[in-house]
C-alpha cells in the first residue's frame, strides 16, 4: 500500500511538470534577428492561478499526511519519504517560492502598504502551518518545509551543541524577523528571500555568493541539523511560538516515560527536556529575587532597545533603493549627466525630480526612524523575556520534546523503548 | 512505528547501502570529470588559439590566400564548437552529479532511519540545568550588549542627518536651477512645468536656463489666449494652413486629418449589409495582410500589407476598386530585409500609410519607410533601424506640410522625427524618455503654434512641430500604451487600459483637468468634440463624458470588443466592432442609436471616409459602402 502510494505521488508530480506547459504568458517573448536569446531570471515566473490553487491544495495534503504519520504512526521513514517529495514538489517544482518562510513578508507588506495586494496562496502559506503548529506541532518543519528537509538530508554525522550555545544562538532569528519586518513594512526588500541560503540551488542559478553561502549552509548541516532552521529563521519564531501551545504534540514516548535516557541524546537539534530533579534547585528567595529584577528591567531593555535600533535607523534606511539613489545623487549632484548606472538611468527615465526624490527618501528615513523604535523594543522585549524565562527553574521528571523547538521529526520515537502499555526490549546493535 | 517494524515495511538494508555507495563512486567521478572539462574551459581561448594566431599572421602577408582565408574560418568554427560542448558538458555534468548526490543522501538517510540503533548512555555526562541557565544568561547579556555597543559605534560613525539632509536638498532642489541639466533643454521644460513654476519674478534669478523655463511658458499663455481651434467644425478660420484645409476635404491619414478622429465628409450612408451585397460598391481582396486603415486623397485609397519577407502598398481607385498600383517594398538601403518576430495581431503592416496628395509615406515593422509618388513610383526610401518593438510597430505616420512625422517610441532610444516630405532627409528629431508605445502622433493645429502630440508611459506631451522641441510634459500614464489622444476645445484626452483617462489642460502651465479610471482602454483611442468625449474600451463599452468636467453622461455596452477607433462624421459617431458591425449612434449627450449595418466579416483597422462612401478594410476584403447600389 505505501508503495503504491509513493507510485501515485510520483506520478502526480511527474504530471504536474506538463501542465506547465499549457500556462500560456499572456505576452510572448519576442525573437530578435540577432539571435538573442532572454538571460534567464534569478525569479521564478509567474504560476498560472489553477496552478495556485493545486499548490494550496498539496500543501493542505502534505500538512495533513505529515501530521499523521508523526503523530498517528509515529513513522520516522514516513517523514523522510514526505520530505523527498517536498523538496522535490516545493524545493525544485515550485523553485522554492512562495514559501511560507518569506510569506510573511508579504503579509506585514500588505499590512503597512494599502496598494500592495496579496494572493491568497501567499495567505494561506502563511496561515495554514500556523495553524497546523497550533493544534500539532511543528509538522511543517518536519517534512513539508523544502528549506528544512533539505538541510536535514544532509545531516550525516551530527554533533551535540551545548545547550547554553543553543540558547544564545536561538535568539538570533528575533533579530532576524525584527530586521525582515521593517523592511518589508518600509517597502524596501524582502530580505529574507534575497538572503535565502537554498534558493539558489532548488532554481540552480543564483549569484555565486549565494551559491556559496547556501553550499556552506549544507556543509555546516551535516554537522549541526538545521543550522537555518534553528538559528536564522524568522517564520521559526512564529512556529516557535504557536508550536508552545499546541495540544496534541508528538511525544517521545508513546506511553509514560521510564527514564531510561536511551533518547536523551537522539535529537540532533537539542529539542529535548530533560528531567530536572528538585535537588538542583536554588534558594527560593534568590529566584523571586531576580525574577522581579527581570520583570522590571523588561520595560528598561525594550527602551535601550528602542533607542539603540532607532539610532541605528539610518544606516539601516540605506538599503532602501531610493535613498540610496538620493545619497548618491545628493553626494555627486553631476552623476545625473552621466550614463553610470541602471539606477540613474531609470531615476532618468521616471521623470521624477531631485525634488521629489529627495522628499520621499526623508520620508522613508522618517519611517525607518519610527520603526526603529518598534523593531528595537521588540527586541529589548524578546531578550528581556529570553532573560526572564531563564530565571525560572522547572521541575521535571519525563524525557520530554520541547514543544517549541522540536522539529517533530520523529527521529527520537526510535529511541524510545516503550511500546505503547509495555516495554519492547532491544538487543540491537549494529 | 517502532525499530522492529522496519523490517516488515520491506526496506532492503543492503540494497540501499550498495545505493548509497555506487552513488557516492559515480557523484565522485562525474565532480571530477565535471572539474577538468571546466579547467579546459578555461584554458581555453576560443578567440585566442595558437593555431589560428599563426595562419591569421600568415594571412595578413599574404591576404589574397582564399583557401588560408577558409581554413581559418573553418578551425574558428570548431575551436568555438568545442568550447560551447564543453560548455554543455559542464552544465550536464553538473546536473548529473546533483542528481547522484541526492540519490546517495536518500539512500544514506534510508539507511539511518532503518538501520537499528544503539543509544550509549554515558553516566558521567550529567547537566545542570542552573548551569545551563546562567551561562546563557551571561552570554545573552553579553551579546545584546555587544549588539548594542556595534550599533551604537556604527551609528555614531555613519550618522549624518539623513533626513534633514534630504529635506533640505529637496527644498534646495526645488528651486535651485542647476537641476536643470544644461544638455537636456526637454527635461528643462519639463521639470519647469512639473512644479508649475510660473511666476517669473519666481525664476528670473535662475539665470539663463530658467530663462528658457519662462520663455515656454509665456509660450503657453500665448497659446492658451489664441482662439481656440473647434475641431469637429471645418472652417476656414484664419491661421490654419491652407494644406490643412486641403487635407480636410480628404480623409489622409489614421483617424483623418491631423489624426483627430473627425471626418469632414458629407452623405455618409447609415444603411448597408454585407451578407446581401447592399449597399456595397465594390470589394476586393488586397494581396497581403495588414492590420493599417485605408487613407484615401481625391480618387486614390491606399493601403499597405506585409509579410515577414515581402511589403507592398497599394494604390486603388475609390470609386471602382480597380487596384492602380502595386508598389513592392524592397531594396532598402540598411533594410534587415525580412520583417522582425511580431506578434500575429499586430503584424507587419500595423502603421497606416499618410498622403499629402503628391506622395503616399508607408512604414513597416521591419523600420522601412517609404514615399511613393501617385503613380506608384518611389520618391525616397530608408531603413530607421529594427524598432526593438515586442509585439511590432504600430504607430502611424502623419503628414503636415513638408514634413512626415514619425513616432518611434521603441526599446532603444526612442524618439519622434520629423522627414522632409520631400527627401526623407531628416529635419529634427527628438529623443524621448519613454517606453514603448504603439499609440499614434495627433497634431493639433492653432494660430500661432503647431504642436504634435504623443502619449507613451509616462507622459503625454507636446511637441513643436517646427523644431521637435518639447513644449510640454505631464507623467500621467503608465503601461502599454496603445491608444492615441483625442483633442477638443483646448483639452487633450489620452488614457491606457490599467491606467486613467486624463483630461490636460494645453493651454498655459499644462496641467490635468480632471481624471477618470472606469473605463479604459488598450487599443481603441478616444475621440473628442467641443463638449464631449467618447471612449470607447476593447471589451465593447462606449461612454460619453462631458469633455470639461469628465462627468459620465452615459455608457452603453454593446455586444462585441472594438480594435478599430471612432471616427466622428455628421454629429455621427461610426464605430466598427471585431464582428463587423458597424454602430452609429449620435454624437450627443444622450445616446440614441441610428443604425447598426454588418459587413459580414471581422474588422480591426478604422474606417476612411469619402464624400457618400464608407471604405472598411476587413480581415480579408476592402469593402467600398456607398448609396445607391
């Protein structure tokens, strides 16, 4: 049966390669007599909009068939399998876009720019593993999301980080979606598609630098799982965050923990509780203690945080095109009678003036400068509860997935003795 | 699914692990076949070898030796096809070896999740979970601390008042007149206009480029207290030209004289159908195709088709059908000779032909443009380079006086001329800062000033006609634009499917009147009279607007699209749908339908109109519809 199943899946994506074929460009490319042929663009064309709505429905499908196979059949094979096909669907078909890790750029653009229309395919990429993380877990990382499936194949011989490098690190893709929203809301790049690592190579053309920054990225994966993942990226928080709430998340353990630690090292990603005995605790009065300094200097941190971002506003506006053309133009007033750059010369071609340019430039920094103070805040907030979190000492006494971190990959389900109401012995080795 | 179930989904171990290993051997041999052959590429110079280094040297002493001369042509050739295989080769290879290094991380990754482990617990390694806790807390501090720290020195190292920088240039940008480059006079006018500079104590210490601003715009002022012209009335009024009258009683060009949409004929039939032959004088079938309007000068029509390899104009009695003349359009100095890659509903033959009466001028999509005298003999011919054009070049030519305008609104450096109508020498010519157009020039003649009038994202502008200089600009429309303007009373109307329809006030400061975004259009072009306007979109919505206010007075959908353009005749308006149909209804405020006759045959191209006679180019035949048959 699954074997069949595989069948059917592999014939449905081969099939899929011919209905581009009838996506018809509403303007044909023309020929030229020179024998030109157009260089091939580093974006992926357009879909056709039937070929939208198939993409929502395989993500629904593969969302669904993953959930089940880890939470129903706790089947790591299953998950390997589903992560071959959306690397192949997801990864190289759909070339990668519109992936829900860049998505919510698109959301937060549509929320800041009134004229900026989002299709609903980018709406539901964005919502619908949300959603799935809030009831089960973050079973979209474990085998739908291209980006975090391809990484885990590279994944040969990993090697355990300590847990406190871990911590520090995880704070990073904060920053990351800090920095991705205010430029997504000042309408200046979506940052988090220009400096996708594997882009490059489920379209096989990117820049050499990202050719090398996604090799490297492999490279690092087949020590540390999911570098990316874990320590860059942005839409991971939002699943971070929802996965924490979820209900019906996978467990180790299929019945009650035995302790027996056989799992306690199988997640490559560190995504595992381990018990905490009460003996380690510290002096009651000590943790209120700093627990209430944590509570008081979250307010403080979000206003250094602030101020510090919002400081910083304007060498992060320089990245916005515009204002960059204006430093140039304002710098080198006379580059405007020369023919240097693409910039200048579309600057030209608008029939916009100086005037206006440098008007909207000053409006953008003005709103670098705002956002700023939010982006700098919420980050402020998120170390000065990163901080809080970790005053607190919790009891435990199971092996437990961190809901939050835990890619659901059910790699540690393997580990686990336990079947179901009775204990399986192993003599396995090797 | 637990370790011991694997076996029974029937994973075969040691298949996979071969997998893995014979992938591994092949992905390493394909990476290095792949890393030589790309070694070689670079080593190798196709234009630079030895070999050929050395014949060329013994060619340049001896350079009469032809069958040197070949063998050097023929190792060029295959030096440059080995190096574009190899090129080949690498891109092959290194699909290849993509492809085998997946199918040995697959089998691997099989192989681990299958393959029972063996979890060693090691006692020592205890953690501590205070420990973990405040060594991150440490250096979490330590590193938002650090952020902080960078961010604060870059800040203070880059900081230099962005803000108040730019709003202080722009303020001085404003007004400062070295912003007007000294060698582009176009852009002078229009920045001058843009901000509506128009007091000239304003800009009278501007020096001597705001000097120039001043001047167009006391132009304009002129203009705008000259008379206005009322187009849709043919008057002798005095300062139109008298070949302006002359061309009046003709109908010379796209959408007539001046390319205004108004036929001054009389007479015109209301009645025919083509299945039965009413009313129809004559058709005939022109030997190519061509998607042009016919234009017609005392008892000659002309036409123009094309293929991609042959170009014809014809020459047809109006009154008969008779085909006069063929003139066949080759031979051209710097023609490419075969038309470009256009696509099939623009062709080679869009542009409609312009006559003056003593030459018909025809341009093709290939850049040839031609004038032929009335008996069909060539008087001047050149090539205007390949318009790097997508779908093919569409726009018409005009006639006026002595000199054939043409706008060549194309990829590269596009640009309006104007051709001695004499000699096709050229007489100005303008460069233009915009995209691709496939919308045709509209002249609006007054008293003292004669202006040609293109629209192309994103501007509408006026041209002098006497020296190409720009009069005047407005960016108000964007895309591909298709339509040409419509002019009344003053007003110029342009508009684009996607974009908006605006009204411009021509006169002093040009400026937009009013706008409107309902119903727009891609092909058809609007047409004018003193108080109305009609615009007429591609899906087949007529509206009439009240020219000086834009207010809708009524729309009115009818069964099929319109390519083909309205033209005003009578206080009628004749429009022809894609089907054939044409319907004419009045040019009032109030719609009120007075015929609808069919051809019977397709029709994109504008009609053309002679005193008592309607000629329509359809997709096969020209038909000639006049009373009395």
């Amino acid at each position: 049966m699954k074997k069949q199943i595989i069948v059917i899946l592999f014939l449905i994506f081969t099939s899929l390669q011919f209905t581009s074929v009838f996506a018809q460009q509403r303007f044909p490319k023309p020929e030229f007599e020179s024998g030109h042929t157009q260089p091939p663009t580093l974006k992926p064309e357009a879909r056709a909009p039937i070929l939208e709505y198939l993409d929502i429905v395989v993500l629904l499908v593969s969302l669904s068939l993953v959930t089940w196979l880890v939470l129903k059949k706790r089947s790591r094979i299953g998950v390997l399998l589903m992560s071959i096909f959306s690397i192949a669907y997801f990864g190289f078909f759909r070339e990668g876009c519109v992936c829900s890790v860049g998505s919510l750029q698109n959301i937060v653009l549509a929320i800041f720019n009134p004229g900026y229309h989002i299709p609903i395919s980018v709406l539901v990429f964005f919502a619908v593993p949300l959603l799935f993380s809030l009831f089960y877990g973050r079973t979209f990382c474990a085998a739908v999301c291209p980006l975090g499936a391809i990484q885990d194949f590279f994944l040969l011989r990993p090697v355990s980080m300590k847990a406190w490098v871990q911590s520090v690190l995880g704070v990073i893709p904060y920053i990351y979606l800090g920095l991705s929203i205010l430029y997504a809301a000042t309408s200046t790049d979506f940052v988090i598609c220009r400096y996708d690592p594997f882009i490059g190579i489920f379209r096989l053309n990117a820049t050499f630098m990202m050719f090398v920054l996604g090799g490297a990225f492999l490279l690092i994966s087949m020590f540390i799982g999911r570098p990316y993942c874990r320590f860059l990226c942005p839409y991971g928080v939002l699943l971070n965050l929802t996965s924490r709430l979820s209900k019906k998340h996978l467990t180790i353990t299929p019945a009650a923990c035995i302790q027996c630690r056989l799992c306690e090292d199988s997640c490559p990603f560190g995504a595992i509780n381990k018990p905490v005995p009460a003996k380690v605790a510290e002096d009651r009065k000590t943790i209120i203690r700093r627990y209430s300094w944590m509570i008081i200097l979250i307010p403080v941190l979000m206003f250094i945080g602030g101020w510090t971002v919002a400081s910083f506003h304007e060498t992060l506006a320089k990245v916005n095109p515009k204002v960059r053309l204006a430093s140039i133009i304002h710098e080198n007033p006379t580059i405007l009678d020369e023919d240097t750059s693409i910039d200048i010369d579309a600057f030209r071609s608008s029939g916009k003036t100086r005037a206006e340019l440098f008007t909207e430039a000053a409006d953008i920094v003005s709103d670098f400068y705002l956002g700023g103070w939010i982006s700098g805040a919420f980050l402020g907030l998120v170390f000065g509860l990163t901080l809080t979190k970790l005053t607190i000492i919790r009891y435990r006494i199971d092996y437990t997935p961190n809901k939050g971190t835990c890619f659901s990959c059910a790699r540690c389900v393997d580990y686990c003795p336990v079947v179901k109401d009775k204990i399986e012995i192993k003599t396995l080795k090797i | 699914m637990s370790l011991v179930e694997h076996k029974k989904i029937g994973v075969n171990v040691k298949l996979w692990k071969s997998i893995a290993v014979i992938a591994g051997v092949f992905a390493f041999l394909i990476c290095f076949l792949v890393i030589a052959n790309y070694i070689q590429i670079n080593r190798l110079d196709p234009v630079n070898t030895e070999a050929i280094n050395t014949l060329v040297k013994r060619l340049s002493e001896n350079p009469n030796d032809e069958a040197l001369r070949n063998e050097i042509r023929a190792l060029d050739l295959l030096v440059r096809k080995a190096y574009f295989t190899n090129q080949w080769q690498v891109r092959a290879g290194g699909y290849i070896l993509l492809f085998s290094i997946a199918v040995m991380l697959i089998a691997i990754q099989i192989v681990r999740t299958t393959t029972p482990i063996n979890p060693i617990i090691d006692e020592s390694v205890k953690e501590n979970d205070q420990v973990f806790k405040k060594l991150s807390r440490k250096w979490i501090s330590i590193g938002g601390g650090a952020i902080i720290v960078i961010a604060l020195v870059l800040t203070f190292l880059t900081h230099d008042k962005l803000e108040k920088t730019f709003k202080e240039a722009a303020i001085i940008a404003s007004t400062d007149a070295p912003e007007l480059k000294e060698d582009t006079p176009n852009r002078k006018v229009s920045t001058a206009i843009t901000e509506e500079s128009t007091n000239e104590d304003e800009v009278a210490h501007q020096g001597s480029d705001a000097q120039l601003n001043v001047k167009v715009v006391v132009e304009n002022v002129a203009i705008s207290e000259a008379p206005s012209e009322k187009t849709t009335t043919p008057s002798k009024a005095s300062g139109v030209p008298d070949f302006v009258l002359e061309a009046r009683k003709n109908f010379p060009s796209f959408r007539g004289a001046n390319s205004l949409g108004v036929a001054y004929q009389k007479n015109i039939p209301t009645n025919w159908d083509g299945a039965s032959n009413q009313n129809i004088l004559w058709k005939v079938k022109p030997n190519l195709k061509g998607y042009n309007s016919p234009v017609i000068w005392g008892d000659k029509l002309f036409l123009t088709g094309a293929n991609k390899q042959t170009r014809e104009v014809y020459c047809y009695n109006k009154n008969t059908g008779a085909l006069l003349w063929t003139k066949v359009v080759d031979k051209i100095p710097g023609s490419p000779g075969t038309g470009p890659d256009v696509s099939e509903d623009t062709g080679q033959a869009a542009p409609t032909a312009t006559t003056d009466g003593k030459n018909v001028y025809a341009i093709f999509a290939n850049g040839d443009i031609i004038a032929i005298d009335m008996q069909g003999k060539q008087v001047w011919a050149k090539n205007l380079g390949l318009p790097q054009n997508h779908y093919g070049h569409a726009s018409s030519l005009l006639v006026y006086g002595d000199k054939v305008i043409v706008q060549y609104d194309q990829g590269k450096s596009p640009k309006v001329m104007a051709l001695s109508a004499q000699t096709g020498d050229e007489l100005w010519s303008t460069p233009r800062q915009v995209k691709i157009s496939w919308a045709s020039p509209v002249i609006i003649d007054r008293e003292n000033q004669t202006e040609v009038i293109l629209i192309a994202d994103p501007s509408i502008a006026g041209y002098d006609i006497q020296t190409g200089k720009e009069l005047w600009k407005i960016d108000c429309i964007y895309g591909e634009v298709g339509p040409s303007v419509a002019y009344s009373d003053g007003i110029v109307f342009g508009l684009n499917e996607y974009a908006s329809l605006v009204a411009i006030d021509g006169g002093n400061s040009p400026k937009v009147l009013w706008e409107d975004f309902d119903y727009l259009s891609d092909v058809p072009s609007p047409v004018a009279t003193k108080d109305l306007l009609f615009v007429v979109t591609s899906y087949g919505v007529v509206v009439c607007h009240n020219a000086k206010t834009g207010e809708k007075y009524w729309e009115h959908e009818f069964d099929n699209g319109f390519y083909a353009s309205p033209i005003i005749v009578e206080d009628k308006i004749y429009l022809i749908d894609r089907d054939g149909i044409m319907h004419i209804y009045k040019a009032s405020k109030e719609f009120e339908l007075i015929g609808e006759p069919a051809l019977g045959e397709g029709v994109v191209s504008s009609p053309a109109f002679a005193d008592g006679q309607v000629f329509v180019r359809a997709e096969d035949h020209l038909f000639c519809i006049g009373k009395g048959n």
